[in-house]
C-alpha cells in the first residue's frame, strides 16, 4: 500500500510554493476552523460531540430554527504591550459555523448543552413515538 497526498489545488506545487509556511502558512491549513464531530445515535437520543479546546462557554451559540441545529463561535482577543519607544499590539479572531439538520425524530425542545474540557457536547432526545417498543408477550389462547 502507498500513501498518497491529495490536493484540490489547480496548481498545487506552484500555490505551495508561493503561499509555503514562511508565507501565510500554506494552503493545506485552510479549513482547519471547523472542529471536528461525532455524533452518535443511541437508543434514547442523538449526541454530538464537538472538540474546540480553548474556547469558554460563553463564546459558543447554539440555536434551532426550522429543524436545523446551528453551532456558531467567536473568539476575539487582543494584546498590547507598551514599552519605551514601542507599542506592540496583537489581535487575534477566529470563528466558526456548523448546522445540522435534524431528523423528525428528534424533539428539538429538549436539546441540552455541555461544555467540558474543550468537548462540546450536545444530547438530542429522541421523541416517545419515535423509540423502540419493548417486547409483548402474546398468549396462545
């Protein structure tokens, strides 16, 4: 077996080249904004799990509107540091958007949220009728 890199660049040599790490970081980090997520289907609900380490609770928005779940971030900061003849300022801001759409099964109402150790996880309970029955025993008359 060989391992293989893929890129979706017209002209990936040349563009890497051009835009490598001593230039804007390169090309092959562009969507490296979005987390990462999991999401499971167990019997009583649907969880999402989403890393996004080193951001706080309250930067996040999670929103449902017609079926759709809407996981959005902001993080702004800035830095600035005056000495002597300089000031230095930083800032930094990243962001990011991710919406599922969810199954009729799902009870949107219900939906709750967790922030721990950088994994947001989101249960989404599954509506009564849309459970698994428990088994009937049938008597033989």
């Amino acid at each position: 077996m060989s391992i293989v890199k893929r890129n979706n660049l017209i002209f990936p040599s040349l563009l890497n080249d051009f835009m490598g790490p001593d230039w804007l970081g390169g090309t092959d980090k562009w969507n490296t904004t979005v987390p990462a997520v999991n999401i499971k289907d167990n019997e009583k609900e649907f969880e999402l799990e989403l890393a996004v380490p080193g951001v706080k609770k309250d930067d996040f928005t999670v929103e449902v509107d017609h079926d759709v779940l809407t996981i959005s971030s902001e993080m702004k900061s800035e830095n600035e540091e005056a000495k002597d003849n300089y000031t230095r300022k930083e800032f930094s801001y990243s962001s990011f958007k991710r919406a599922f759409t969810l199954p009729e099964t799902v009870d949107g109402s219900k939906i709750d949220a967790k922030y721990e150790d950088g994994i947001l996880k989101l249960t989404l309970p599954k509506k009564q009728e849309a459970l698994p029955k428990p088994k009937r025993l049938i008597s033989i008359g």
